[in-house]
C-alpha cells in the first residue's frame, strides 16, 4: 500500500510509524500491545501482519472479530463507547472502541462542534483539517480507536433531517473539506470512518398515518452511472484516495437494487477495485441484511449487530455459523473479512501502541471551545444588510430587543450527532455581555406575538433568533421554520410570523438564524439583516455575539442554495422524485442538483450557493488562466484586494461550464475552486486554483471512465454561483472557442 499524505508518498511502514509517532508521548514501537507474536513484527507489511494473525486465531475467534459485542454505547453515556469490539485476550488483540461522529464526540458530554455544514460555510481547508483534528484529539481522549464521521452524503434536498451532518450540496466543496477533515482527525491516531456509502440523501417522509414514505433502511436510491460518479461518489472517492480514509461505512439505503453494505458493484468494484481502497468496511447500525451475501459484498465488521432494520440477518456468531452450517458461506469469506479489518488496524498503527485511555480531563476543554467558536463565526454567513445595520455598536444603542425562545437555548440535530456539550452559553447570554451595562437588553421568548412586537417596538434595534428542528429518522415535512419543530418553553412558537410582527415593530430588525441548512425566509424583503449560523454548537452564543457587534467579520458563505419556494427544489417536481413511490427513489434529476438545477433552469433562488456578505467590500480582479503544460489542466489566478475599511474575509470561487452535448447536459456552471482570503483593509492578495483534468471530466458511461470531451470550456471567477466577477475560455481536447462562445 502506498498513501498520500500531506503532499508525499508514503509507504505503509511510514504510515505505521507515523501513526505510532502521533499517538502521543510514550507510544513507541515495543510500548504497544501486541505482544511477541510473529505478526508484531512492524517491519512487515499490515497485509502479511494480518495473514499472520488470522492464521494463528481459531475458526470461532475469526467470526467472533466480525461483529461488535456491546450494544449500550449507542445511548452516548459518559464512559461508553458508540461501538464496542472486545477482540482477542489469547492473542492479545486488543478491544477495539469505536465513536460517533462527525460534529463532536458522543459519550458524556464533549466539545459540541459547530455543525458540518457550518464548517462547510467557511468554504476554508486549514479549518476543516483543524476541526477534524480536534474531534480526533477529543476521541483519543476518550479512550476511541475510530470515529464514524465525517458524513460526506451530498445535500440532495434540503429536507434532509441530516442536512446539518454535510457539507451542503456541492460534490467538490464536500471533497476538499471531507479529505481535510479526514487528514486532520488522523493525524491523532485515530481512524476516519467516512459515511453513508453511499446515496444515501433522505430519512424518509412522515405520512399522515404515521409511515415513513422513502425510509432510509429501505429506500432503493435509482442513480444512473454518470450522476453517481459526478456528483454523488466524488467525495467517497477523495475520501479514500487522498484522505486515506481507514474505513468506510455502508448505508442503510438500497442502491439500484441491492442494499448498499451488500453492493458488490459498490464495495467491490468501485470501493476496493477501481479506487484501490485498502481499508475496511463496517456496516451502519442495523444496515447488514444476510451474513452470506454482505461477505461476498464485501462487509467486514458489523458494530452493532443488535438490531436488523429489515428483519435481515447480523454478523452474530450464532447467525455467521448458521450460514457457514448451511453452506451460503465458507470460511474463506470470513476470513478474507477479518483480514481486512486486521490489515486496516495494524496499517494505523492499532496493535504497536498502547490502548488510548479514557479520562477526558485531559482535554484542552478551554482551547477546543475557542477553535469550536473561530468555527461557528467562519461559517457564519451574512445574507443581508441594509443600510448596514451591521455590525451593532454598543456605543450608539441604548436598547436592544433579542426576541425568540431560541435565543435562550442550546440548538442542535439529533440522532447520532447530538452531542451534550462540555459548556454553553446561549446567544442571548452572550448578546447581553457583548452589549455592555450601558445597553438595555430586553427579551421576549415570542411566545405571544403581540408582547414581542410591543418589546421589539421601543428598542434601537431588534434581533430575532429562530431555528429549525432537523435530526435523524424523518426529514422536515417542509422547509418553514415551524416545521418539525417541537414545543419550546412550553408554547408553540412561530417563527415566520414573529419575524414578521417584529420587523413591522421595528425598522431595524435583524434576524439570526440557527438552521440545519436551507429554509424559506418568506420575510427576508422587510428585514435589514440576516445572518445564518446554523447549527453552531456550544459556541454558538459567543459566535453570534461576536459576528453581530464586528468584532470579527462572518466569514461564511452559502453551501447549498436557498430557494424562494419549496416547490422550486429539483426534488420538488413530483414525488417519484421525493420521498419516493413504493420505497423507490428515481434520481432523475441526474446532475442537476441544488445551484445546477436552479441554473440549468433559470430559476431565481432567494440566496444563491456561494452567496454571503462581508462587513468591508472586495473586489476580484485581473483574471487570468493558463494552460498547464502537460496533461489537461489549468491554472487561474487573480488579485483580491479589500477596498472596504475593515478587515474581512473574501471568499473567491472558481466555476467552470464544461461543453454539453445533445445526450449530456451540463450545468452552466460547477465549482472546481475556492479559497477563504481574510485581508486587512486596502490589502490585496494574487490568488491561485489549480484545476486538475478531473476539473473538466465528464463521466463517459460507455467507455466506462472519466473523459475530457473537446470543446470550449467556459472558467468563471465569482463570488456566489450567481455572481460572476470575470469570465475566460479555454479550449480543450482539440475543440475551439468561437466568437460565440465568449464566456457566456
Ligand atoms: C447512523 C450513523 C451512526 C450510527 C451510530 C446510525 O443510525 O446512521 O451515522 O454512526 O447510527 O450511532
């Protein structure tokens, strides 16, 4: 196995030794836990070491290393553990603990990270890689070996109840920020599990007699080849081969036919065949059907084999020796199975160290809450400001009405990415601080409208917090703010209403809000401003505070489009589309979601992908792209230069518009670039992206590869999908760019 890490080629003895490396003080070859076996030799590879042990383990121990063994960590009690295998005593293989997720970590309480799609805001790299670098350390902590995150699951519509969980709607955002995530977590020393492999884009849709339409454990995603492998396995394929993901974990849903932990076209042929995966995969709860086919499929560990989604069959012992009894598998399955997971473990460096403890007093509780809130205020995005509302200065108020009961609390998902969080403290907290003695903050939970207007009325400025409600199971029955949403403060708030009753109080209304992903904002003419901080986590009141009185600019911009209406969703056009018809899902939109759908079809949405707003201004300048000299590529560059009054981030992005044919259409536009510039005012900064041949691939599903059609490829540089700042040509594969191809 040779790895990419950090730029350099890696042999696997290296990876080994830099996982020993940074496995922290004390964690040297000889101080591990393998004990004197012949597979403790590191200067073998992990692939004979595994061949070695499994050799030396008897027939019952291999199939008892198939399924996890403790099904209570699920509940995310202090102490526990999302997974739990107990290994091998004879032999000295350790117990191996695994844990959710891809916000934080789920046992006890823990840092509660800003959600993913907040990071995913912050459209920025260096983040990313620090983020998932703190969730490992955290993870290490507590005493975990593999963490399942991070959800790479693109953002096909809105409702999805784990919106909040990815990286929003775009394939390439999601790659860069997904590998970066993964390199950072582990780099700790601890195994990146990336999820759900894969389409698995919806929970399902509650109907009025309580069935779920489209149910993740039954939903039979129907993907054609070419949407698959451009917008849907990208991030996957990233994940593995330049994140060096450890593991992959199959999902729950159907992929056109057979379940996804038992696709052998998926685990097989794509994951292990045409990527090269070396690692192993395990199963997401309940989502292994039959012993016999999820081996040949290639599954190879089942966490949690305490409940089947399908009435199917776990990787029980009593189940793997019934169907090795009965002939549907033989021994040489399992096997292969438990050496692939072996393999996984020692190429981490898992046996040559000693067990990570757990005793999360160690944890940089103070540092990681201050990374936790630089995150939130980066992925906070300002939609709105008129007549520059914002920033507040405390010296120029006198009062200050914060209206809504999600001001006063803690706002998360739910599901397996609930994290209990170490601290918090809520943006109304955190608001009234910031404010200062000299500044009269007056709340009102919202719970009865008129009361809020009349407190929103006499102060200089009003700020309402609202959320939504998102998490695991079922999807949003719409996109309004109410929607799902569970009783707060003992009434029923709404939302969208008391938006309205406070901005007709007052004229200097300003919204916030905490969303899992896109919402309607039905309001957003008569607000001056709107600042989306999703699901922020612990930090989310400091961040908040902070982005709303300038002391930091919101760096964030969007990763998923916000439509005007719901019914402007690709998803939305009939329900064969979403949630499905008899549990079949047809992706006929093809590749046309989220931006590229309101693209293609000219549909104005209310704010477009890539869309956010700085407190100072920015312009992009003297584009210029340059062929690279061999292969097919490109490199663009160009100045960014602040010539606003404050410091503030940019965030310049770079679209292409590949040539379409009469049997391919092509989006106008797909982001191959970006970066997150944070300049001083009057600074300016030459930016560059390198745009790689995949950048300008199609994929050709006869030919059954990624291909460079020839044409004229049109190259924007931009500040949202909608918002072009300049526009170049450049002809590849022997195709030309003609006067009427201008870059339009
Ligand atoms: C989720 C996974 C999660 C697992 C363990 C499942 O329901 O889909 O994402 O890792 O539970 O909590």
């Amino acid at each position: 196995m040779r790895g990419r890490l950090a730029g350099r080629r890696w042999s696997s003895a290296a990876l080994v030794v830099v996982a020993i490396a940074l496995a922290g003080p004390g964690a040297a070859q000889g101080k591990g836990r393998c004990g004197t076996h012949p597979w403790c030799d590191t200067s073998l590879s992990p692939a004979r070491r595994a061949t070695l042990l499994v050799d030396a383990l008897t027939p019952n121990e291999r199939i008892g290393l198939l399924a996890g063994d403790d099904a209570t960590g699920v509940g995310g009690a202090a102490g526990t553990h999302t997974g739990v295998s107990t290994g091998v005593p004879r032999l000295d293989v350790p117990s191996f603990f695994q844990t959710d997720g891809p916000v934080g970590v789920r046992s006890g309480s823990a840092t509660a990270f800003p959600s993913s799609m907040s990071l995913a805001a912050s459209f920025d790299r260096r983040l990313a890689r620090r983020y998932g670098g703190l969730v490992g350390n955290e993870a290490k902590l507590k005493g975990n070996d593999l963490v399942f995150g991070p959800t790479v699951n693109l953002l096909r519509t809105p409702l999805w109840g784990r919106a909040f969980e990815t990286y929003g709607e775009d394939p390439f955002l999601t790659a860069r920020l997904g590998v970066e995530w993964i390199r950072g977590l582990q780099a700790q020393g601890v195994i990146a599990n990336v999820k759900h492999f894969a389409a698995n884009n919806q929970e399902g849709k509650e109907l009025p007699i309580r069935v779920v339409e489209g149910a993740r454990y039954m939903v039979d995603a129907r993907v054609d080849e070419r949407t698959l492998r451009e917008m849907y396995l990208p991030q996957f394929e990233a994940a593995v081969k330049e994140g060096r993901a450890g593991s992959v974990m199959c999902s729950y849903n159907r992929l056109n036919g057979p379940h996804a932990c038992e696709s052998r076209t998926l685990l097989e042929r794509i994951l292990r065949r045409d990527w090269g995966f070396k690692g192993f995969v395990l199963a997401d709860y309940g989502a292994s059907k039959r012993v016999s086919t999820g081996l040949r499929a290639g599954l190879d560990y089942e966490p949690y084999p305490f409940f089947d989604s399908d009435n199917g069959e776990n990787y029980t012992p009593t189940a793997v020796q019934a169907a090795l009894a009965a002939g549907r598998i033989d021994q040489g399955l399992i096997d292969a199975a438990v050496r692939r997971l072996m393999s996984g473990l020692l190429a981490f460096g898992f046996f040559d160290r000693p067990a990570y403890v757990d005793d999360d007093s160690r944890v940089d509780k103070a540092g990681h809450a201050k990374a936790a809130r630089t995150i939130a205020e980066a992925g906070a995005v300002l939609l709105k400001n008129k007549k520059s509302v914002l920033p507040l200065d405390a010296k120029r108020l006198d009062s200050l009405a914060v209206i809504g009961a999600d001001a006063d609390r803690f706002v998360n998902g739910g599901g397996s990415s609930r994290i209990e969080p170490y601290t918090f403290t809520s943006p109304l907290k955190a608001i009234t601080a910031r404010a200062g003695g000299g500044v009269d903050v007056r709340f009102d939970s919202g719970a009865d409208l008129e009361r809020a207007a009349k407190v929103a009325e006499g102060a200089d400025a009003a700020v309402v917090v609202v959320a939504d409600a998102a998490g695991e199971g079922v999807d949003k029955p719409c996109l309004k703010l109410d929607c799902g949403a569970p009783p707060i403060a003992g009434a029923s708030l709404k939302r969208d209403e008391l938006v309205k009753r406070v901005a007709a109080a007052n004229p200097r209304t300003i919204v916030v809000l905490e969303t899992a992903g896109p919402v309607l904002t039905p309001w957003r003419n008569s607000v001056r401003g709107i600042v989306e901080a999703w699901y922020a986590g612990q930090a989310a009141g400091p961040a908040i505070a902070r982005v709303l009185f300038g002391d930091v600019d919101p760096g964030g911009r969007l990763p998923a489009t916000f439509p005007r209406r719901e019914a402007d969703l690709p998803t939305a056009v009939n329900e064969k589309r979403y949630p499905g018809v008899n549990n079949v899902v047809r992706y006929s939109e093809g590749v046309l979601v989220g931006y590229r759908w309101f693209d293609r079809r000219k549909i104005s949405p209310a704010f477009p992908f890539g869309a956010g707003l700085s407190y100072t201004r920015f312009a992009f300048r003297d584009l210029r792209v340059r062929r690279t000299r061999e292969g097919v590529g490109a490199k663009v560059s160009a100045d960014v230069v602040n010539t606003g009054s404050r410091t503030g981030t940019a965030v310049p992005q770079v679209y292409v518009g590949l040539p379409g044919a009469a049997d391919r259409i092509q989006p106008p536009r797909q982001l191959k670039g970006f970066q997150s510039v944070t300049l001083k005012p009057g600074a300016e900064r030459r930016v560059s992206f390198q745009l790689d041949e995949r950048a300008f691939s199609y994929w050709n599903t006869d030919r059954n590869r990624y291909l460079v059609a020839p044409g004229c490829y049109r190259i924007y540089l931009a500040s949202s999908s909608r918002d072009i700042a300049g526009r170049k040509t450049l002809a590849l594969g022997g195709g030309r760019c003609g006067a009427s191809s201008s870059g339009r």
